[in-house]
C-alpha cells in the first residue's frame, strides 16, 4: 500500500507522475479539489473501490465504485472529507478487482 501525494495542476503545465496500483490498495489524503486519473493498461475491466465513511441520518453511505474499462482510463474525483477520509488516519482508502497494470496519479486542482 502506498500513500499517494496529490500534485498541483498549474497553469504553467505538469507532466503527472504516474505509481502503479499496490495490490493491498493505495491511499491518498482528501480534498475538494482532489482527483483520481486511474489508467487501465489490461486487457479486462477494472473495478476501482473508494470506501466511504459518512452516514446520513445514521445510515451508512455506500462505497463508490468505478468500472475502468479494458485500455481505458478515468478522472474520478472529487475526493471530499466528507465523504472519504477514515477516522484513523484522515486518509481516503483505494481498493482495486486487479491492479495488474493499473497506473494512477493524484491530482489537485
């Protein structure tokens, strides 16, 4: 499991770094204007899992899922506190079906 760090979109440019997806999951701290761009080189889908934290009204909101398509790619965000960050380490928690040539990159806008 790695903690990504999210980089700055500027108006100067960035050319992303890209990790590949750890098999036990990533994480990568939350924010309104923090995004996932997952690419999926394999020749199957991928499922990536963001697992939730929120209630509402004591009922527990559902983990988002996202299917990344066979040589496919998607921007997934945002990643609100809210919603995602774990009472124990403030961090949102990424899980994938395969993260065999899965790469991703934390963005911040």
């Amino acid at each position: 499991m790695a903690i990504l760090t999210a980089q700055a979109v500027s108006l100067a440019g960035i050319n992303p770094t890209y990790a590949n997806a750890a098999s036990g999951g990533d994480k990568v701290s939350p924010g309104d204007r923090t995004f996932l761009h997952v690419k999926n080189g394999a020749g199957a889908p991928v499922t990536l899992t963001l697992t939730t934290t929120a209630d509402v009204r004591g009922q527990a909101v559902a983990n988002v899922t996202v299917s990344v398509p066979a040589s496919g790619e998607r921007m997934i965000g945002p990643l609100s506190r809210d919603l995602f960050a774990s009472p124990s380490d403030g961090l949102v928690a990424i899980g994938y079906s395969s993260n065999t040539s899965v790469t991703l990159a934390a963005l911040r806008i």
